[in-house]
C-alpha cells in the first residue's frame, strides 16, 4: 500500500504506461509481446514512476538517491507541496519563509491557501482512499503546523496594518473537547490533526472540561460542529449532562462522540433523546472527517441526520425491548449460587499464602529499562490504527502485512528510537507503589484490618454481583468471593498497586506541542501509556514471585504474561469486575498515592497523570475476571446503604450497569 500511495496513475512512466494500456485495452494484436520486450530492457528494481534501464550508471542506491533529492530542484511552491505529502519537515521553515519572499504570492495568507492547501487536500484524499495512513497523516500535519507557524506572525503584522481578518478560508470549525474529570486525549488528539488535515479549523480546549467552558466556548468561536471525547465510564454521564445543556441553550450544533468507553448504543439511548440538534457516534479517527464534512454540507446534511435519528430510534426500540426480556435473579439468590460453590480456604489448594511484608512499599523512579520486554505492542499499533490481516494480526506478524506492514515496521523503528532518547535523558519517570493488608470477606465486601491481630477494621471494600440470568449452571461472582470469609478464621489478604509512567510527560508534550510537532507528541503520549502498563505487568510479576510470593516458581516469557497464563488477578476498579470508578479512593487513602508517587484522582475518579494504572490483587486460584454485567435496583439500593452513599448517587455511579431507567 505503501507503493500504491507512491504510485499514484498519473505518475506512472508515459512510455510503460502506453505499453500497460495496450495490453488492458487490447488496443493491437502483438501488445503482449511489445510489453514483454519493454520489460526485458529494465531494471526489475526500478519502479512504475521512476524506470531505469538495466546496467543503468549509478545502481539502484544512487537512482534512489538521485529520485529523493530530485523534489529539491522543483519550485518552492512544488516542494512545499511535495513535503507535505511525504511528511518531511526537514526544509518546510526554509521553503516557506522562501514563498514569502519570493514575490509569488502576495500575502502568508495566499501561501496557506496556495501550496499548503494543494499538499493537504492531496494528504486528505490519500487518507480517505485509504491509501495512506494515520502515522503519514500525522507527519503530514506536522509539517502543515510548522508552516503555519512560521507565517503567522507575519500575518498577524498584515492584519494590524492593513485590517480584516487574515484567516484562511476553512470546512468548518470544529471545537474538540475531554469533558469534565477525564484527562485522556491520545484519540482526541489524533482526531483534531486527522480534521485539521481535511481544512477544518480545529478548536481543541483540552481535558477535564465542565459544561459551562464548552458552552462558552463553542459561542466564543462560532463553532460549526462539536466533539466530545472520553475514556471512563464516568464520562458518559457528564456527555448526557451536556447534550442536556446544549438543548437548553437551544443550540442547533451537531455533536460528534467518541472516546473508548463511548458507544452507538450509549449514543443513540443516552445522549440522542436529550438533544435536537444531532448526535453522532464516530468509531475513529478516519471516520470523523466524512461526517463533519457531510454535516457541513448543507444540502446532505438535513438527510444524512434524519437516517442516523432513524436508525437511533431502532435501536433503542431494540434496548428497551432486551431489557424487559432480560431476566435477573435477586440478589439474594445471586448470593445462593455463589455460597453454593463457595471455595474451601482451608483445602491446601486454596490456603492463602502470607505476603513477605504488609503495608506499602513505594517503587521511586524505576528505569525504563527493565520494562521495556514487557511492553504489549499490539495497543500501540491500534492507536495508530495499523491493524494487519490475518494471520498478520498481532506483534510482531504486523510487520509481514502487505497492506500496513511496511509503515507498521516504519513507526515501530521510529518509536524505538524515541524510547531511547526518553531513556537517555530521562524526560520520563516510573514510579510504582504496591501494598498488602490482612482482610477477609463479609458478604459482599472485604475488610482491610489494621494488623494480624484482626480486630481493627481501618478500609472497606466493596464488591458488585452478577445478577443477569445465565445459561450454563455456574456461580453468580463477586470479587469478594475470592477472599476468605470472616467466618472461616482463615487469615487471608488483598493486595493493591498503582503503577505510572507519566510522570514528566506533561514537560515533554509541551515542548513537542510548542514545536507544531503532532508526531512526536502522539508518540510520546502512546508510548508513556504502554510503559504504564508494561510497569504493570512487571510489578505482578514480582508481586506473585517475590513481595506476595505465593507462585516462587512461575517461568513464564512476555507472551504467555500478556495471555495471563498466571495465578492470580488484578481488577481495576471502572472496569468489568468491579465497574465502580469510586473504589479507587479507598485505594489511595490506604496507601497514600498522591503523597507516596504522586499519582492523583479527578473528580471522576481518573488517574492524573493519564498513563497510570491501578488495580487490587488476589491470589489465590480460585480467582478470576469476570464481568458484572447488568445489575437490578435491590443491589444497588443494599450497595449504596454498603457504602454510606445516598440512592441517587450510587445511581449516578452505577448508570452504565443499570438494569433499568433510573
């Protein structure tokens, strides 16, 4: 595919490709023999584009070289064209501050809409084709930013002195936002470049955003189009919030959603409903840019809505209809099921193994070094969108993908280099902290005690239950199952960790943001978010092998890590087994996080810095994942009194898992 993006038709040398035309037009009699002719005389290294006779002087390398450097004697309006399409920012500042000064065109202004423009709507093409890829994408944007950035002071100065606007015509503007409690912003990021590449003007206000600076700002700019983004599931209630605003304001904006825990079902029963003006559910990136450009189509727009409400409305006729036929046990007899298969912590087999200390233990500043083999790719390559097909699927088969696996093989080589370079001048550090505590189960929740003596309860957690009815005869789990009970007099414990590698990462985006260089600052954010989890993955290992040493002997290589091949778990509170984001502050009051590494808690219970991990762990067999799936009103009711936590706001918490309309 990479060829096929060089290889554009037109391109294609005149005289082979009169020969290829007579052949597919079967315009005379002997054109399979003329090919074959032509095609003894050359070079079978060469390409379409670029022919070389065989025995030609100066071989395939220095043709090669002859070709990159040959873009360098075309006009400077060609070359600022041509890098563009190719991603190369080596010369941009230079050729551009050469057209200002050139006497070609009459204002920064006509440069933008002139060459700038002509490179990108080629890059857009390219993307939309799918002859090009998200990494080209974003190096093509780069070089846009830096140009831009060169001109607009000199803008600036035209408008002071002469009036008007000075702004380049654009689609459309477009204001992206995290919303409020939620710091992630990798797919938000990518979105807003992907837009910018298609000629829209981007407005990207950041994370964390409450209603009012939304709403201000989509006045403040006109705004055509507004995108919201988020990653917990918390987020979910704070887009519905305002979908609810924008109505009330009366606003007619189409509003795009994405984010990884957003859906078209959420879409369509959540957020649709509460505003007229349109809500769409965008997948990704590449997706966004056909739907902005239809929504600013005014003669598409109005039929393209009134499908997606259509088809909205079906779905949720299908929601509703899937929860009445849904059938729940009470929680009671949940509970039944479990005390029926209930695990003998007395057995040898499920006797829990005594941690090698209790309480905390912080992990300051751990090279980045000894996480690296623990590092899943396959994520990476997901948020670059580079997925190869069968059986080039994963890590490192990505590589022999036809498609993808030259430019998959390109930004890995690219991302090497960049760990380096964060390594070598430590502009990224990795601090963990771990603890274990004496605690047993009561019911559905686990004491954390003070000491061995058990008398002293100081934290509780607590746990949700399955309740949607089963085919298969099995327990209905909660994760306190896997904790001996209270009533036993089995001494038992439960561990927990937080693990970041975003500490420094702010500085460096920054200073990535500041050079207009989108690549380098998708790539940091990518790679700091697969150290976290590396990190992860290397302090379980240690934790079930040293600290908690409860499996002494376990050989297992990175592979079978990342297939959990292991014993034991370690669920992250907002995720299937326990889908409450609120339990992370139990965590960080038991071990002092913020204090002991610096890792902090969003009012929506997000982790800041955004590349951290969180999780308990347990460690006995009988543990393992699960999803609570859909719960009815009796559990919520018992688990907000549990708590201490009014209805409303266990509710409120509990909404995507709600077996009903609250």
């Amino acid at each position: 595919a990479a060829q096929v993006v060089e290889d554009v038709y037109e391109k294609i040398d005149k005289e082979l490709l009169e020969y290829v035309e007579d052949v597919l037009l079967n315009r005379c009699t002997n054109a399979t023999e003329r090919m074959l002719e032509f095609a003894a005389t050359l070079d079978p290294k060469s390409k379409p584009t670029a022919l070389r006779k065989k025995g030609a002087e100066g071989g395939a390398g220095a043709a090669k070289k002859d070709d990159a450097k040959a873009w360098r004697d075309q006009s400077v309006g060609k070359r600022l064209e041509h890098a563009l399409v190719k991603g190369i920012d080596e010369f941009c500042i230079a050729d551009t501050e050469e057209c200002r000064t050139n006497g070609d065109y009459k204002s920064p202004l006509e440069i933008i809409e002139g060459p700038l423009m002509d490179g990108m709507n080629v890059v857009g093409d390219l993307f939309g084709a799918g002859k090009m890829f998200l990494p080209q994408v974003i190096k093509s944007a780069r070089v846009m930013k830096k140009s831009v950035g060169h001109l607009i002071p000199f803008m600036e100065e035209e408008k002071r002195l002469n009036g008007g606007d000075g702004e380049a015509s654009n689609a459309g503007v477009f204001l992206i936002a995290t919303v409020k409690g939620d710091v992630h912003d990798i797919g938000k990021n990518i979105v807003a470049v992907v837009l910018g590449c298609n000629n829209f003007k981007v407005i990207d206000i950041g994370v964390m955003c409450p209603k009012d600076k939304i709403i201000d700002a989509l006045k403040e700019h006109n705004a055509d189009i507004c995108g919201l983004s988020g990653l917990i599931t918390p987020s979910l209630d704070e887009m519905v919030d305002m979908a609810k605003a924008m109505e009330a304001e009366g606003m007619k904006i189409p509003l795009l959603i994405g984010g990884a825990t957003t859906s078209k079902m959420h879409t369509a029963v959540k957020l649709a409903p509460n505003y007229s003006g349109g809500v769409v559910h965008v997948l990704d990136a590449s997706r966004a840019v056909p739907v902005a450009q239809t929504l600013m189509d005014q003669n598409k727009r109005g039929e393209y809505l009134d499908d997606i409400n259509e088809t909205y409305a079906e779905m949720r006729e299908e929601f509703y209809a899937g929860l009445e036929d849904r059938k729940y046990l009470t929680l009671g007899q949940a509970r039944e099921t479990a005390a029926k298969c209930a695990v003998d912590f007395k057995s040898p087999e499920h006797t829990p193994v005594t941690p090698q200390f209790t309480g905390v233990k912080a992990l300051v500043d751990v090279p980045i070094a000894d996480v690296i083999d623990y590092i899943d790719w396959n994520p990476f390559f997901q948020v670059w969108q580079l997925r190869g097909r069968y059986p080039n699927r994963g890590y490192p088969k990505i590589f022999n993908d036809e498609t993808v696996g030259a430019e998959a093989k390109k930004l890995y080589e690219e991302a090497q280099r960049m760990l380096k370079s964060i390594m070598d001048n430590k502009r990224l550090k990795l601090n963990g902290i771990i603890g274990f505590y004496p605690a047993n189960s009561v019911g559905d929740d686990i004491e954390v005690y003070a000491d061995e003596s058990r008398t002293t309860k100081t934290h509780t957690f607590h746990t949700l239950r399955q309740q949607a009815e089963k085919d298969v005869d099995e327990p209905y789990m909660a994760l306190s199952d896997f904790i001996a009970p209270k009533d036993s007099g089995v001494k038992d414990y439960l561990g927990m960790f937080v693990a970041t590698a975003g500490i420094g990462l702010h500085e460096l985006t920054a200073e990535f943001k500041a050079a207009n260089d989108d690549y380098s600052y998708i790539m940091a954010e990518a790679l700091a978010d697969r150290l976290a989890e590396a990190f992860a993955e290397l302090m379980h290992e240690k934790v079930r092998k040293e600290h908690w040493g409860y499996a002494k002997d376990e050989k297992f290589n990175c592979e079978d890590l990342l297939k959990v091949k292991y014993q034991g778990i370690r669920p992250a509170p907002g995720y299937p087994s326990q889908p409450d984001h609120t339990e992370k502050a139990t965590m960080w009051d038991l071990m002092k996080v913020q204090e002991e590494i610096g890792v902090e808690l969003t009012e929506s219970f997000a982790m800041l810095p955004s590349a951290s991990v969180s999780g308990l762990y347990f460690a006995g067999k009988c543990s393992q994942y699960f999803n609570v799936g859909k719960i009815t009103s009796d559990q919520v009711k018992e688990y907000a009194d549990r708590k201490g936590q009014d209805f409303k706001t266990a509710e409120k918490w509990l909404s995507p898992i709600l077996s009903y309309e609250p």
